[in-house]
C-alpha cells in the first residue's frame, strides 16, 4: 500500500473504533467532551494552540489535566504544553504566585477571593493569548472548566472578559450513605463510597466525582448520613476518610462528616454525652484533633439532633446552642464549622409540624458561635413538591443560615420521574421573605448579603450513587448540576442552566436542546399538579414516601400521617394555618403573614397549605375548589403525556441507549401521574361525595384497589 | 489541505478517540474484541470477508450480531452481510433450516444434540468457508462464540474441524438476590435485577449478561435467593420475571425462579402449604400454568427447604420427595423441573452436620419424579476453600445429583481476594467417587454418564452484580468463566481455561498470560494455606464469614461455631469423623471410607477434616502437626506475597486502570493473609501453650488484639 493508502484505512479502522468510543452509558455526565463540529473546532483550535500552566500543585495538576482531556476530546487535538505562550493562541492559567505571565498583568485579581477567577482575552509579548487568572488554585481550576464550558455550549472565546466569584462559601453535598453501602432515600444503586474497600483500595470513581463537582463548583461532600453511625469517627474508619479526603482534594473538594452526638458514649466509653460535661467536650477536642491529624482540610460536622430519633443535647437538658457550640469549639482550632440542622419536630410536640423548627431555633438567635451555621430545609414541612420557604429565613440575622434543598426525588418520583429541581430552587431563592424591606430574598439571606455575614453555604442532599450514571437517570443529573450552578450563584436562572447543561449532556443543537429545555421546565409544575397541587403536601404512602397514600392514617406518628396534613372531610379540605387555626402565618413577616393569612391574597399554589376551605368554594377561576383540584390533577398527567410526546420527537436526533431509557421512563411516570390523579380523586370522591367535574374522567379503578397497592420492596428507605 | 493530508489528520483525530474508546473498567469481560494485531488482523480477514446468516430467528439474529461486533472489533472491518458466499473467505453459519448452504452439505450434525455445533473449513461452490453449522439455534450461537474466541485467543482458523456439545444439560447461574437489590453474599454491589423499574424499564444491562453467559454455554438463571420471596411469584412481580426472561431468551438462557415452599400461605391465601393437601396442588398448578403464560419457556423452581428456618415439607411431616415431587407434578405439563437442594442439617439434630444431608436424603433415592433434580453442594459442609467431596455424589444412583458450586467468595475473601476457583471446581470433578467402581468421578455421576440420566446439571452460585466490572475484581470474573466452560465440559483442564480466559481478558501475550496462569493457579492453594490447611475448615468469622475467629463459640447454633468445626484444645485438633468419632467416614464408599480412617492413608490434605490429632503427631514431612501447620500458613502468606511481585512485573504492560484496582487487592489480600495466619497461630498456641516452631515468626499482635476486631458493616449479610 501506498502511505496515503495505509492511512486511509486506518482512519477507517480507527473511526469504527472510535463510534465504539461514544457510548453514552451517562457515565461522563456534563463532561462528556465528544468532538465539536469541524469547523468549529477549527475555530476554536486558533485559541488553544498552547497550554501554558505550572502543574506544581495538585489542584492545578488537576486544572491542566482537565483542560487536556477537555480541549483534546473537544477540538480533537492535545494544545501544546509550553512554559510561556509562544504562538498565538496560548492559554495561560494560574496565579500570580505560579505565573510570571499572569504576574506582569494588572488584573485586579484581589476582589475575585480564594476561589474566583477571571478569562480575559489579551496580547501578550505580541502573541493573542486566553488568560485564566485567580489568587489561589481553586481559582484556576473553576477558571478551567468555564472556559470548556464555554466550549461546549459553542460561546465565542475572543475579546472575554469574564469575572466570576461563588457567592456561597460552603457549597456542600449532603450523602445520605449508610456505612454498610446503603443510600437513605436514594434511588441509583448504593453508595459510591466503598467503605469496605477502603483505604487499600480508592475508586478511581471518586476522581470523576471530584471533577464532576469541581466543574459546577463544588467545594464540599458531607460523607455519611444524617441518621450518622458513630463508627464513622473511629480510627480505622478516619483512615478511609482520610483516603477519600485524598481524591477529593485536587478538586477543591473538603470533606465533613456527619457526627452522631451520643458518640462518646458509643465509641467514647463515656457515660454521658452531655455537652457540658468536662469530659465529653474533651474527648470531641481529641476526637477533632485525631481527625485533623490525619485530614489536614477536613470541612467539620453536620448533625441531625434530637430529631426523629436521633440524639441530641436536649436528651441532657441543654439547647442546640450549646449542642452545637460544643462541637463548634473542638474543630475551632482547626477552621473547622459546624452545620446544624434545624429540621426538628416531635410527635409529643401538639403543635403544628410545620411551626416548630421556628419555635425552636429563633430564640436562639446570637446564641451560636461563630463557626456555626443552621442549615433550614427550603420549607418548613419537608421537600415537597411545593413548599412555602421556611419561615426561619430571615428571622435569625444574628446567626448563618444555610439553605438545604434535596436532590435526590424522595418525595418527586424517585429515579423515575422527570422533575427538574433547578425550578424548584429557583423559586425559593427568590421568593421574598421581607425581612427588613422588600427585596430581602431567600437568596439575599443565604448569601450573607442581607445580614452581612461572611460564613455562608448551600447544601444538597445528593442523588448519587453507584448506577452508571451516577443519579438513576439522565435528567437526574441536571438536577445535582442546578443545585452546583445556584450554590456558585444563587442568582442564576434555573432556564439558563438547564440550557447549558443540556448543550453540553445532549447535544448543542437548538433542535434538541429547545425541546429539552421546555420539557425540564414545565416537568416541576407537572409533578406539582398530578401529586400536590393548591398547596397540598404530604400525602406519599407514609415510609416509602412513593405514589398516592392519601387515606393513610396508619403511620407510627400522628405527623407522618398523610391525614395529617390534608384535613379533608365531607365539607372541605386543607390545613388552617391562620390565626384560626395552628397560626404558622405568624411566623412569616407582617407583609406574607397578612398575605397568607388572608383567602382572597393568598395564591393558589399555597391556599391548602394555610386554608381549610369548603369544597365548593369559588376560586379566581371561577371554578369550585373541586373543579379546580381535578383540573390541576388532569392537568399534571397532560403536561406529562406532553413531556413523553416532546421526547418522541427527538428519536434520532439522540443517541439510541439514552432515548430508549428517558422513553421508558416517561412511559412510567406517565401511568404514574395517571395513578396519582386517579387514587387521589377517588380518595377525596369518597369523602366529599362529589360527582367527577363534567368533562374529567373518573379514577381508572374504584378507590380500593389503591388502597390494596402495596410497595414492600421500594428502593431507599 | 490536499486529501491525504486531510486523512492523516483524520487519522490522528480517531486514534485518539480510539484510546478514549479502551477505558478498562472490565464492562466488558472476556468480550473486549480489541484490535489484534495488524498481520494477525490481516491474515484472520481472509477468513471473514462475509458474514452468511439468517437472522430470522431472536437467536440466530443474537449470534449475527455477536459475530458483527467481534469481527469488527477484532479486525477493524465488518464483514460483508451476504445471502450466500460469493467469495472465498465467507462465514456461513446457521441451522439445515435456516441455511440452504449448511442443508446441502454433508456434516453430521444429528449427534451435536440441541446445543451442540460444529466449525469446519469448507469448499463450497469454489470458494472457501468457514461453517457454523447445528442443529437448532442455540448451536449456532454458541458455535459464534467459539469461534469468536478462536480469533481472540490466537487460534488457526484454516482447517477448522471441531465439533462440541454440553456434558450438562442445565448450566445455571443461582443469584441469592433479594427483592430490595441485596445481594446475600453478594460482593460487587447490587443485584442486576432492578425490581423496582421492571418491567417498565429492561436494563440494557440484561443483554450483556445473557451475551457472556452464551459465550460460556451458561443456559439458565435462578434469578432470586434461595432463601425466597414469596411476592416473586405474585403477578406483578411475574411480569418483572418475564421481562427479563425476554432479555435473556435470544441468548439461549431460561429463567428460572427459587420458590418459597410457603407461598401458598403467604401469597395464596391458604392455611396450609401441606404438599399433599389437594387445595395446595391445585394452587401450584395454577401458579405454574400463570407463569407459563408469560413465560412459555420458564424453566422451573430452585427449592431451600427445611433448611436453616427455611420452610418447607417437613414442616407438615412429609418428606422431602414429596415436597419436591409436588412442585414437579406443576410444572411437568409445560416441561419445567424442580432443583431440590440436599442443604439441609438441623440444629435439633446431634449427629455431625457433615453427615445430615446424606443420611436425610440416600433413603429417598428412586422416589423422585423424573423431572426433579436434587442439587448438592460440592462438599459436606458449605463452600469451604477445601473440603472432601459430598457423600451423595455416587450414593443416589437412581436421582439425577445436580453439582451446585459457590462462585462468590463467600468464604474465600469477598471480592479483594484473588482465588481462582477453576482448581477447586476442577479437583472436585475430578475426584473418584469408587462409585460403582474405580473411574467414577464426580463429574460423570453430574454429567449422566455413570447412571445414565439425561437430565443433568450444575449450578453456580453467582458473584455478579451491579458493580461495573460485575465481579468486584477482574479476577473474580474468572470464576465465573471458569464455571460456566467447566458446565459445558467437567472434562476440561482448570489451567486451559484459565489461560483462555487472560488471553481474551488481559492481553493475547505470553509475557502476560504465563505468569497470570501461574498466580491463578496458585491461588487456590494460598488460600486453604492462610485460611484452612490440613483439612481445617469454618474458622470464618461468625455471620459474615470473614476473617479467622477460630476462638468464636457464641453464634446462635452450635453448628455455625468455629469451635464445632476445629475442636481444639491443649492436646490436639480436629474433627474425628472416623468410627470413633462422628463416623461420617462411613458416608463414603468402602475404598475411601479405609482410605480416611486410616491415619496412614489419610492426605494431609484431609487430616483434620476427618481426624482429631495430638499436636505433636508426626506427620509425613517429619514435621509435628503443629510446625506442619505453621509451615502452611507461613506458605500462604508466602504465596501471596509471590503473587504480588509477580504481578508487580507486568506493569507496563496491563492498562494502568486494571493494573491499578488488582494490585491494591493484593496489597489487600497480603495483608488479610497475614492476619490470618497471625490470628490463628496466635490462637492454637493459646490453646497448645506451645512455642512458635523454630524458624517461624510470631504473631505480629497478641490473640487479644485479633478477638478484639469487629467488622459490623461487612457486605453480603
């Protein structure tokens, strides 16, 4: 064969092989890299010619290898490692400290912080250059992955000028993980920490978990569950820590832990754990000391205490306050915090579920030190599909509040159902809380910005776990990728991000990516409609918390009882949280309080949350509460059938294993949103009497069969 | 850019796409079908110029497929599709019916049976052949296989004349999964089976697995634990089975169910399960006659019964022929059977557990319905790293004995240690019964041969799950390869079939293969020396099963006690199963029963499976018993450690990923070997008050230390 012959079949063999390269198992999530169209590859290649960035530190290590493999799969050639930018066409990263380059120019790096950065387009020494600037490594290493974002949403890269900064500190995962592998509340598979591995053998799988997070910035993994095992804090269990803690770092990445607070008694040989006593604050300051020893940056503790169980100060009599600030001061000499969660209620508490978190904490205000945040459940009751904030935000400036969604669909559908959560956030953070003056929103108060505070954060309860594709489903991915991208910034809209994530998931084509969009954001309101619409909330079978339940009044605790929070009868429905009745409303500001309070201010989506209100009476649609409520359910499977109809049109456009997956799994959740509708329409038929509203169908089967349903072996409890 | 040139760049382009495209996470098994090299690629071309295959049946269309992907990806070029060879180099394969070409010639096919194939070079109309040729679709595609793994083994392929068909007629894979995704002594995750998504969402997953188990002959699946569910036989559940059983069924394999012998208790609303009562008949026929409606070609039930708290005949005083035959006659119509376990011993009972199962089930022998097989544990006890084979091998001529071989380690270190059970599995099937008469093995009483059944099987209990490399380690991979090429043929050489495996797995290289034949094949040894020599046997920790507690005399049943098993104390160690002991000796047909009471002929190998001996018993080596045993722990660990150095030579020249994950487990296993050894010698000598022989370490810890360790969150509980 002739040389060009030769060639000519290799390239043949080396294509196939490489069409065996794409398959798009989820794995590579929002990194996926696959080669741009050529000519704008070839554009792009004009502004990456070289690489210039000093990998003399692990995180910046980790920032070029990231811009290889990026700039590699995406231009489908490697960019020229150089020291200094020789050609046109440099990228030149780092900081002042590792850059000569960067060092000479005057960028005004000192507003960008620790973990800012800055992409600016110059001219150096003659030469066209991409400059990606920051004070610290972490810098570099988001600076790196915006700008392969850049390339693969297709944004124009000559004359950036680009600054950005998180505007959350402690941007934080929350893993649910059991240390026997099992995920709580997870639905894609177990854990991906393999404690039983672990520290012999560390999962390369945590590397990509790092870069995963580090690309939507990230900086932190709480470990284990809430509902902590105290065998976590032993030695041998810190040394698999540490390990993780290793993989983690050169992402950015701090790990905490959850900390059980009965452990010195557990693992302690205590008789108390008691946060007064000398001796159990000495043995968390050696127990701190040990782990600092062995995880110089490790982040600090989360605790769940005297919450469903779980134990706490007040088993000795002593406030969270103390609880927390006890802890607070073993990790102080480290820089370590504590997340303190507020989600609290007790079944001997008479009181209204959704008022005494407040009721708990907000005297408490001032009283925390000051490496302690309260980390609030967006809402009061718990991750429903809609929620009012909870009233703790802006009700506490004295102390940090860190905001807590849920990733993982606990209560959405678990893996299942298409809900994109990034709506969800969206709306909560920027609801007004009026809490000095209008404008005081969720957002403002997490941020530190309304009550000048500097110690901030989000957390997520993560939906990860050791399925290929890491969350039980493609669209599941853009949830974690939302709630990274409103950690950095709570500011961002939720549209905007499900366009760059789907770009770059899916394919950077409008035709694709236009549908896509339309469908992640009518997904939120669907479930909304077909499960709780008008403000009805927790009415999932009690335990499992998947499909309707909303008869159950069996549960082990009074406020884990779906009766509980929907009240209904022959008359009406709807929980009376005015001065009427359990008076939640007045824990919100004067202005929502009078809002709520008040049936002809309040707006739909929360009028069952704060009103019991008559069957028949006559809502802004002119329609009755009835009518109005099969509406909303027939209307929740309709956006679904849309959903699955939008998708169908996409075949083709989309590789076969990721359609036929998100195919099946809207034909589920379209016969789920049908049950849904079904079971509860007949449930509330069977109390109120009501024929069906003309023109909605009747419930496919009589109301016994959805009593009959059973689900022993549901995944994630 | 002149059009070569453009190629050239193309070139380099796809290449590197092409290394992207061989990440090693070990997906793909034994399947990898990665370029040969170029000369071998061109000269194995010649023989796959175009495929000939009528893919108008599931199965023949699954082997077309198959051949597809190999050929491709081992030769970098598909083969052309054709309906008949036009030109020398052509693969013709398929069944009389299905091919005009293969109805012509003249091959003899009648005695390949239903499963059997031949492969043979041929001249048809002028023009060379390779045919695959059977008699019925499965043939076809097993013969795909094997001739896909000629190409990947390196073999000639001009000249072709081999025939094959299974020894066993059932080569089923038992999966102890549960309805919640656990795995019972499960160690690479999850099981497969996503219950909660079926049958709306069919895991292409599934398709893999029935893909390599083709590869391996393995034809059935027992997809739940033994110990059962009874809601797998509810209808819901039924259609989650059938989906699957559509996945699996192109590849040749059945689904197969474990039955709980209670279900018409549980699920059935009966007060009984009495299998002579009429109503209960009646209600497993009907069960029967529901499944065969979904899943025409159901293969049967796996049955635990009276054993361990499972439920079962006995519990209304009837035998176990009975219970067994029940089922049987449900499933006779439609052609399924029953896989009866002979797992039995009671708490209750005084006599050795080794002895049980025998004396429960000889006097059954010939009360059986033809469709039943009784399936027995290669030994006595439970998947020990050596045990004497099962007495019932050879004493129930008048029953089909179906082999029933652990795959996961449940007893050989989870999923980090490297055992390759081929040599266990192969000494087994190798062992003389004296049956009838010298020369018959284990393997001819399961294959049919010695008794003249038809109906014959082996089982094995699978190491798979959700994990990506399905096995928990690539080694372990080659167990299950191991089972399913030994069900084929028992005839085969362990040490063959391990180097078939590394050759397609690791790399078509001696420099490769060689010194990974040597470790597999050493592996097995090392672990009956670190864990159990000289015939010792269930020191495992108590439960999980992990780890030596030799000391442990606290489980709940005197029979799940190490201390049963090794009855040791100041003067001597070991079970007397001879005349003066337990006499389970006399199990054994005459000749063995003489060889293993008799301390002179007894193998050391044996020695304290069958007799309690003095410490300082002379052995055959001149050593006492105590430095003989010494010296075998000392040669495990010893073992291991060579397996560590010889791995450590082939960096370089195994992918880095691979490389990586095995040598972090055999840093692992070293290390677990030695406290094996440590801990057990720590605890003989405490019992003995004997000093360590001459020339042996000691313990690196005192026995204090070893009883001190806990390991509550061990997996596959």
């Amino acid at each position: 064969m002739r040389p060009c012959e030769t060639a000519t079949w290799l390239l043949a063999f080396a294509l196939m092989l490489a069409r065996q390269a794409v398959a798009e198992d989820g794995y590579d999530l929002w990194l996926r890299y696959r080669p741009l169209p050529a000519a704008q590859a070839i554009d792009y290649r004009a502004h990456a010619a070289e690489l210039v960035l000093d990998a003399g530190s692990p995180v910046r290590a980790a920032a070029r290898s990231e811009l290889l493999r990026g700039l590699t799969g995406l231009l489908g050639k490697a960019p020229k490692l150089s020291d200094r930018g020789s050609v046109d066409g440099a990228i030149i990263a780092g900081t002042p400290s590792s850059s000569a380059a960067i060092a000479r120019l005057d960028l005004g790096l000192r507003e960008l912080g620790t973990e800012g950065f800055l992409i600016r387009s110059v001219t150096i020494d003659g030469h066209r250059a991409t400059v990606i600037a920051a004070n610290a490594d972490a810098g570099v290493l988001y600076g790196a992955f915006r700008l392969l974002r850049l390339l693969q949403t297709g944004q124009p890269v000559d004359g950036l000028n680009l600054r950005d900064r998180p505007r959350e500190k402690l941007r934080v995962l929350d893993h649910w993980d059991n240390l026997d592998g099992h995920v709580e509340r997870g639905y894609a598979g177990n854990s991906i920490w393999d404690w039983w591995k672990l520290p012999g053998y560390v999962d390369p799988r945590y590397t990509d978990y790092a870069r995963a997070n580090a690309s939507i910035g990230v900086n932190g993994a709480v470990l284990n569950n809430v509902n902590a095992n105290a065998i976590i804090l032993t030695h041998d269990y810190l040394l698999k820590v540490a390990a993780v803690a290793g993989a983690l770092r050169p992402y950015g990445m701090r790990v905490y832990l959850s900390a059980r607070y009965s452990a010195p008694l557990e693992i302690g040989g205590l008789k108390t754990a008691d946060p007064l006593d000398p001796a159990v604050r000495a043995w968390w300051l050696g127990k701190s000391n040990e782990i600092y020893a062995l995880i110089p940056d490790f982040g600090g503790f989360l605790v769940k205490a005297n919450s469903e169980g779980q134990p706490g100060p007040q088993d000795y009599h002593r406030t969270h306050a103390d609880g927390a600030n006890m802890l607070a001061e073993a990790l102080a000499p480290h820089g370590g915090i504590v997340m303190w969660r507020a989600f609290v209620y007790s079944q001997d508490n008479p009181d209204d579920r959704a008022k005494q978190a407040y009721t708990e904490f907000k005297p408490l205000d001032g009283q925390f030190r000051d490496n302690v945040l309260l980390q609030v459940k967006n809402g009061p009751v718990d991750f429903q599909p809609r929620e009012p904030f909870s009233p703790l935000f802006g009700a506490m400036p004295k102390t940090p509040l860190m905001m807590e969604f849920q990733i993982t669909k606990e209560y959405l559908g678990f893996a299942t159902h298409l809900v994109y959560l990034g709506a969800l956030y969206e709306e909560v953070l920027r609801t007004d809380t009026y809490a000095h003056a209008k404008g005081a929103t969720v957002a403002a108060v997490i941020d530190g910005e309304l009550d000048n505070h500097t110690l901030t954060g989000m957390a997520g309860v993560a939906n990860i776990g050791s399925d290929r594709d890491w969350c039980g489903s493609m669209f599941n991915q853009a949830n974690w990728y939302a709630f990274g991208r409103l950690a950095w910034n709570p500011a961002q809209s939720a549209r905007d991000i499900a366009a760059d994530w789907a770009r770059m998931t899916l394919a950077n084509d409008d035709a694709v990516v236009r549908p896509v969009i339309d469908m992640m954001m009518t997904s939120r309101e669907a479930v909304v409609d077909y499960m709780t619409p008008l403000g009805l909330h927790h009415l999932m079978g009690t335990g499992h918390h998947y499909g309707p339940m909303p008869w159950d009044a069996s549960g082990a605790r009074a406020d884990w009882r779906p009766v509980y929070y929907h009240r209904a009868d022959r008359d009406g429905i709807g929980f009376d949280r005015t001065s009427t009745g359990s008076n939640a409303v007045s824990q919100y500001t004067p202005q929502l309080a009078t809002q709520f309070q008040d049936l002809k201010q309040i707006p739909d989506a929360y009028l069952l949350w704060f009103h019991h209100v008559p069957w028949d009476y006559r809502m802004r649609s002119g329609q009755t509460l009835w009518q109005e409520l099969v509406t909303h359910y027939t209307r929740g499977v309709d956006e679904v059938k849309q959903m699955r109809a939008t998708w169908a049109q996409l075949q083709g456009r989309i590789d076969a294993e990721r359609y036929a997956k998100t195919a099946s799994f809207l034909a589920i959740q379209q016969d789920e949103a049908q049950w849904w509708r079904d079971a509860s329409v007949a449930y509330w038929q069977s109390l109120n009497g009501l024929p069906i509203p003309a023109g909605q169908a009747a419930p496919a089967h009589a109301l016994d069969y959805y009593k009959s349903l059973t689900f022993p072996n549901a995944p994630g409890r």
